[in-house]
C-alpha cells in the first residue's frame, strides 16, 4: 500500500490539516498538545475506523471541542489502482458515517457506503493475510499497521531490547499471527488437504490408465492410417477419370449445340442482309425527293415573308412623319422657356438673402413679442414678492411678541422662586444661629472637640447649602430671561408697528413662515430666471436686427418679396420645360424604336434576298441528286409511284448494308470452322464416351465414398491425439504427485514440531532468521552484522559474538527500524513510517546516524518524525508545523 493524501477537519486535536506523503523524511514538530500525535491517530482512524491503542478515544470523543461534526479522507494506492476512504462524525455520540471510493476512468466510482461494507472492503484491499476475510481481519491489519508504521516515544530499540518472548508477541502482532492453537489446527488442517489431494490424484491417474487401455495402440492407429490413405488416392485418381470423361461428354454437346446455331444465325443474316438492301434502294430516292419538296417549299416561305416585310417598312415610314414634326415644334417651345428663364436668373441670385430676410423680420416680430411678455411677467413676480416679504416681516413680528411675552412669565415665575429660595436661606440661618447662641451669647467651649463635629453635622444637614444653589440658579436664570428680553425689544422696535395680520398660535406661525420663505425662494428663482430670459431676449433682438440690416444692403435694392416671386415664375417655366423635355424624350423613345424596327426590317429584307438566292441553288442541286439516285439504282415507274404514295420507309444506311454483308461472310466463316473443329473432336475421341447422366451417378458414388474414408481417417486422428494428450496428462499428475509427496513429508514434519512445547519458538526462529539475513544486507557498511541463537540477538565484530544490547544507542534504534521495515514490507507498509519523540536519548554521532538513515529510508517511504524539539526539527529538509490544530509545510 502507498498513501497519498489525508485530508483532516475538527478531530481529535486538529482544526483542518492537508498532508501529501510525498517520499522522505519529515519531521512534525509543534508544542505539547498542538495535535502532533493526532495525524497518526487521524491516519489510522481514516483506514481502520478507530484510533491508535496508545490512545484510546470513544466515537463521540473523536469530534473537536465546539464543532458539530468532523470528516477524515485518506487516498491511497494498491497495486495499480487508486482508492479513497471517508469516514465523518456527528455530535453528540459520534454517529460515523463511511464511503469507500474507486478511481476509475478518471473518476470516482463508489465501492461501499456503510461502515461495515467499507470495513470489509478495506480488508479486502490490504489484507495480506493467508485465507478468507474474517470480523477479525481489520483488527489484525490495524495491529500490523501500527506495529510495523508507528515506533511509541521511547521504543525506537524495542525490537532489539526486549526478550524472545515479547519479541514473539511483537511478530505476531506485525504479521496478523494466530494463536498457537490456531496455528497447529491449521497444520493439521494443511496436512488433511494435503492427504485428500494424494488419494485424489491416484484416482486421477487411474482413470486415465483405464482410458488409455481402451484406446488402440500408436502402431496400430498409423497402420490404418497409411491404408486409408492409400484408398483415398486410388479413389481420387477415379474421380479425376471420371471428371475428364464428364469435361469430354460436355465438350462435343457444347460444339454441336455451337453448329446448329450458327445455321440458323447463317440463315437469318442472308435474309436480313437482302431486305436491307431493297430497302436501303428506296429509303435514298425518298429521303432525296423528301428533300427536294422541302427546299421547294421553303423557297416558296422565303418568296412570301419576302413580300411582307416590305410592305411593314412602308408602314412605319408613314407612321414617322407626323411625329418627327411634332418633336421640331416641341424644341421651338423649349428654346423661347430657355430665354425667358435667363432674364430671370439675374434676379434669383439674391433668392437666399431674400429667404433670410424674411426669415429675420419674423424672427425679429416674435422676439418683440417675447420681450413684452417677459415684461409683464417681472412686474407681476415683483408685486408677489413684495406682498410675500411684507407677510413675512408681519409674521417676524407677532412672533417677536409672543416671544417676549413668554419670556416675561418666565422672568416672573424665577422671581417667585428666588423670593422662595431667600425666605428658606434667612429661616435656615435664623435656626443655625439659634442653635450656635440659644441664650444670645456665644459659647465658643461648646465648639471644641466633639462640639466642632455637631455643629458642622446640624450645618450640613439644614439644607442651607441646597438652599444657596436653589437661589443662585434662579438669578443666573433671570439674568438670562432679561438680556433676551431686551434683544427682542431692539428687534420689535426694528420692525414697527404698522403691520396689520391676523392673530395665530405659535404653531401655526411656525408653520406660516415656512411655508412663506418656501413661496419666497420659489419667486427669487423665478424673478432670477425671468431677468436671465429678458436679457437674452433683448441680446437676441439686437442681433437680429443688425444682421437684418446687413442683408438688406447686400441686396441692392431689390425687394425680398419681388425676388421671391421672380423665383416662383421662374420654377413654373422650368416644371413646363420638364414637360417639354419629358414629351420630347416619350417622342424620341417612340421615333427611335421605330427607326430601330425599319433597320431590322430592312436588314431582314437583305437576309431573306440572300437566303432565297440559296434556297434557288439548292433547289436545283436536290432535283440533280434525285436524277442521279433514279439512275443509280435504276427504279422503274412503279417505284416512283411507290416513294409519293407510300408511308415513309424503315431507315437505313449504307453502312447497315455493308454490315449485314460482313456479318453474314464472318458467320459463313464461323460456320466452317466450327464443323471442322467438331469432326476433328470426334475423331479424336471415342464413340463409347458414355451419357452425361452416367456420368453423373458414377460422380455422387465416388463422393460418397470418399466421405466415409474421411470421417475413418478423423476418427482415427481423433484417437491419436486423445492418446496424446492422456499420455501427457498422466506425465504431469505424476510430477504433482512427486511434488505433493514431498510436500506432504515436509507437513507431516511440521505437525510433529506443531504438536510439540518448541513449536513458538521455531517459528520464531525461522521468522527471525530470515529477518536478520534481509537486515545484515544493510549493515554491509556499518562493520558488524546480527544472529540469533534460542531467540536472543547477537552482534557479530570481526568475528567476535557479543550481546546486541551492547551495541550503541544509535547503532540499536538502526537494527529495530530496519527489522520493522522488513517486516512492514512482508505486510504491505513498507512506504510510511512514525516515530514518536524517539531520538532525544541519541548524542549527536548516533543521532547522525539516525537522519542518516531516515535519508535513505525517504528515497521510497514518508518518514514522519515528531517532535516538540525545533532546533532538531530544523535538521530536517521538510517539516510539517502543527500549532492550535493547524499544520504548514515548510521546505528548506
């Protein structure tokens, strides 16, 4: 197994931690309680679903202080697929949760979801362990996995220091070993098997002997064999004679069948040859009278359409006269437009200024207009204003009255209270001084010692002090009310009294004034926008008056209204020179396409004088050539009737002719070779070739017979290769049966040992043995190697034997941590290795050593070592910082 990754989050004593074991060595170092311990604990939690027995931690335990739940997630690899446990817990009991995941085809496939599914399957997985899985088999992996990955604080030489005893219990908890009664019950068990085998494979070789009697001899099977052979060839050379006869039969009813047809074929062409060639004689003198008529009557079409074009181009002409005099009175019009148009462009080049000035003076009369209106609504805004700020001050004032009204009650009311407050301070000084002189004579000796203290008690508690305050903060009161009265005199006497407004609570005066420097504001704003629009009017007005001015001179005394008239006359006589134009053009359109159609008339007329010219020519070319057919083929009256009366006649061609001609001399030919080539066969062979359908039966019979030969022959092949494959399969069992004897010696051997008191320590010699010969493979370099004899350990120096615990410090912790390698390897966790706060008894030789050797365990293995120690964290090249429940990697 190679983990990968394990992802942590709210257990035991961490708070969220990633790790990635990547291959070397890595030391873990934080302080006490900061969750070092916690990783493995987490680690093995995550595989096998409980915590380490160096801890043990109950479910509802397992989640962090304060979190509701906590999830561990470890990925690791086996063999060559990849897989991914999660376990999660709830608070308060800790309920768990499982889901055992599969990496296929680049994605996570779910292989078990309960706990116990996922318990049973991890089992499955890792379990290296010899026969079915069990309830117990998870508990022992997780026994192996920490007695061969995790090395406790302290215990980094226990392998090497403890007795043979011990040392057996650590084996049997590394390699998921039984009890001894397991242990011999399953030898007994292994010897059982191994006798039940034996007797079956006697059996075994028993039914094959029986077999192999039954069956023929090799001898024998290839004698028959070679005499089936020969019987086949003879058959096979039958069969061929009997095919050649077939081929031969086939051949001569083939050549006649070919005669017999080439007659007929012989006969028909020479009748097909004659017809074709009446025919082709009358076909010619029809096709050439055919073509005679036609050229006549296209002769005569041409004569005619002749006559007709020319009497088309006497129309046209008499249509074109009237118009081309039209088009001469249209072009006088147009011509005295042109003039008239002339004399009035001298006027129309002041058409725009003329447009601007007309557009300017009514421009002008709407901003006299504006102006007037703005006037009138600055007046208005000015007399609101007034009114509103005459209200205003009215308001100001009559709440300036009630003002000073209230603060006069006020003043009189604090008057009241001094007055109270000085009748209290004189009737509490009259008591005081009473008590101080209750004759009229002072007695100072009363006031000595004690005296002092009661009177100082009998002035504090008459109030007189309370009194004083009372009276102090009403004249600082009435002081106040006083300078406020008199600066609201000043501004009542500001304002005057001549301002005449309904009475109002104050309330509603509040409310009036705001109400009133709201309306206030909104007429400022108003007076401030209507002043802003006047003046911009009265700058526009300026403006257009002065541009209007300049235009005015630039037309030269010319009246805008006159030009803009002049301008009007001058568009109608151009609309009536468009309409001139447009009907000129309609005309021109309607001349020209008459012109165009004369031209193509006239050019039609030449075409048809030459075509008739030719049409003469050919017409007397077609009567030569009917002349010439009739004397070539010498036809008499009676075929000339025939071609003008008669339908028309099958085409044909003097190459169709001549064909039928050549086909018929090339079948003649055919014809002759094929009897010469018939005679020449039957002379050849004889005349008692029998009938196709002897022939035939004679074939099936040979066929038959040959089949029958075959399936002897497969029969026969069959029984020699089934007795060689018995033969062989007798050679094999009695090699399994000398391996399986020897085996059964060697454990009927180990159940004399098993039943004996020795049997723990042969195994624990026999295991140790091999374990020291894979550990001294490593300690070629260190000049010492290891035996064990009756289970204790022995170093070997220089050919010395000494006691292994006399071996160094370093040296010890080297020799237990490759021992628990090798036996990790034997269990599948060779690629990860704990240590606990197991090098602080190392001086710095042995604990160069140690790293060392860490070194050379990290090229395939994550090595974590933890510690609280960071000067020896630091001789690490990674190391995991774990503090507050927290990890960060750091990599020098």
């Amino acid at each position: 197994m190679r983990l990968l990754e394990l992802s942590v989050r709210n257990i035991l004593g961490l708070k969220e931690a990633f790790i990635d074991f990547e291959p070397g060595a890595v030391a873990i170092v934080g302080p006490n309680g900061a969750g070092k311990s916690s990783i493995l604990d987490s680690l093995v939690l995550a595989l096998f679903g409980s915590t380490t027995p160096v801890r043990t931690v109950s479910n509802q335990n397992i989640i962090r202080i304060g979190a509701s739940e906590g999830y561990v997630v470890c990925t690791f690899a086996k063999g060559d697929f990849k897989y991914k446990v999660t376990r999660k817990f709830k608070a308060p009991k800790g309920q768990q949760e499982a889901l055992l995941e599969k990496y296929v085809e680049e994605d996570w496939t779910s292989l078990a979801s309960t706990v116990r599914e996922v318990n049973e399957g991890i089992a499955k997985v890792l379990s290296p362990f010899i026969g079915s899985i069990e309830d117990t088999t998870l508990g022992r992996l997780r026994d192996a996995f920490i007695s061969t990955v995790f090395v406790p604080q302290g215990m980094v030489t226990k392998f090497v220091d403890v007795s043979p005893g011990e040392r057996w219990q650590i084996l049997v908890a590394s390699l998921g070993l039984e009890s001894e009664s397991k242990l011999q019950e399953r030898v007994r068990k292994v010897v059982e098997d191994a006798s039940a085998e034996i007797e079956n494979i006697k059996g075994n070789l028993s039914q094959i002997s029986d077999f192999l009697a039954k069956l023929p001899p090799f001898e024998g099977i290839n004698e028959e064999l070679r005499n089936l052979k020969d019987k086949l060839e003879l058959l096979e050379n039958e069969i061929a004679s009997n095919e050649e006869a077939m081929k031969k039969r086939e051949k001569l009813e083939e050549l006649e069948l070919r005669v017999a047809q080439l007659e007929m074929e012989r006969e028909e062409a020479s009748i097909t040859s004659k017809r074709l060639y009446d025919n082709l004689r009358l076909y010619d003198a029809q096709q050439a009278l055919k073509k005679l008529i036609a050229i006549s009557k296209d002769y005569g079409d041409l004569r005619k359409e002749e006559r007709q074009i020319k009497a088309n181009i006497n129309a046209i002409e008499e249509i074109l006269k009237p118009k081309l005099n039209k088009i001469d009175l249209l072009r006088n019009s147009y011509r005295n437009l042109y003039i008239k148009i002339q004399k009035l462009n001298s006027t129309i080049v002041y058409r725009d200024v003329a447009y601007k000035c007309i557009d300017l003076s009514e421009r002008l009369k709407k901003c006299e207009e504006e102006i007037k209106i703005l006037n009138e609504d600055i007046e208005k805004n000015r007399k609101a204003l007034d009114d509103a700020l005459r209200l205003h001050q009215a308001l100001i004032y009559q709440k300036l009255k009630k003002d000073l009204s209230e603060i006069i009650c006020d003043h009189k009311r604090t008057a009241r209270i001094m007055a109270v407050a000085l009748e209290q301070i004189r009737s509490r000084l009259i008591d005081w001084i009473k008590q101080l002189a209750p004759d009229g004579i002072v007695d100072f000796d009363r006031f000595k010692g004690r005296g002092a203290v009661d009177l100082a008690k009998a002035l504090i508690s008459s109030d007189l002090g309370q009194a004083f305050s009372e009276w102090a903060n009403a004249q600082n009161k009435s002081l106040v009310l006083l300078k406020e009265g008199r600066r609201l005199r000043r501004e009542i006497d500001s304002l005057g009294n001549d301002i005449v407004v309904a009475e109002l609570f104050n309330g509603e005066i509040e409310t009036a004034l705001n109400d009133l420097e709201e309306h206030i504001k909104m007429l400022e704003y108003k007076r401030q926008k209507l002043s802003g629009a006047f003046e911009k009017s009265s700058s526009d007005f300026q403006e257009i008056k002065a541009f209007l001015f300049q235009l005015k001179q630039k037309l030269n005394g010319h009246s805008p209204n006159d030009i803009i008239k002049a301008c009007g006359q001058r568009e109608n006589l151009l609309k009536e020179m468009e309409m001139i134009r447009n009907n000129g053009d309609a005309l021109n359109l309607e001349i020209n396409h008459l012109t165009e159609r004369k031209h193509g008339m006239e050019v039609e007329l030449a075409k048809i004088r030459w075509e008739c010219e030719s049409a003469n020519k050919k017409l007397k070319e077609a009567a030569s050539l009917f002349k010439t057919i009739c004397m070539k083929y010498q036809l008499s009256h009676e075929d000339k009737r025939t071609l003008v009366h008669c339908p028309d006649l099958t085409p044909c061609r003097q190459v169709d002719v001549e064909k039928a001609q050549n086909h018929l001399e090339w079948l003649r030919g055919l014809l002759y070779r094929a009897q010469e080539e018939l005679q020449c066969f039957r002379s050849e062979v004889s005349d008692n070739i029998p009938d196709s359908s002897v022939l035939l039966d004679r074939k099936r019979k040979l066929e038959v017979d040959k089949e029958a030969l075959k399936d002897a022959m497969s029969k026969l092949k069959y029984d020699l290769r089934q007795r060689k494959e018995l033969e062989k399969e007798m050679k094999s069992t009695r090699e399994r049966y000398e391996c399986l004897d020897q085996a059964y010696d060697v454990a009927l051997k180990l159940q004399r040992y098993s039943d004996g008191k020795n049997f723990v320590r042969f195994l624990s010699d026999t295991i140790l043995k091999e374990l020291l010969g894979a550990v001294n493979e490593s300690l070629l370099s260190k000049g010492f190697s290891l035996t064990a004899e009756s289970g204790k350990l022995y170093a070997v120096v220089n050919g010395f034997k000494r006691d292994a615990a006399s071996l160094s410090g370093g040296e010890r912790a080297i020799v237990a941590l490759l021992m628990l390698r090798h036996l990790a390897n034997k269990v599948g966790f060779k690629q990860v290795l704990f240590i606990d706060e197991g090098l602080a008894m190392l001086d710095d030789e042995n604990l160069e050593m140690m790293l060392d050797l860490f070194d050379d365990l990290g090229r395939e293995a994550f090595v974590g070592v933890i510690t609280h120690d960071s000067d020896f964290a630091s001789l690490f090249p990674k190391r995991i910082e774990v503090e507050a429940g927290r990890i960060r990697l750091v990599k020098h």
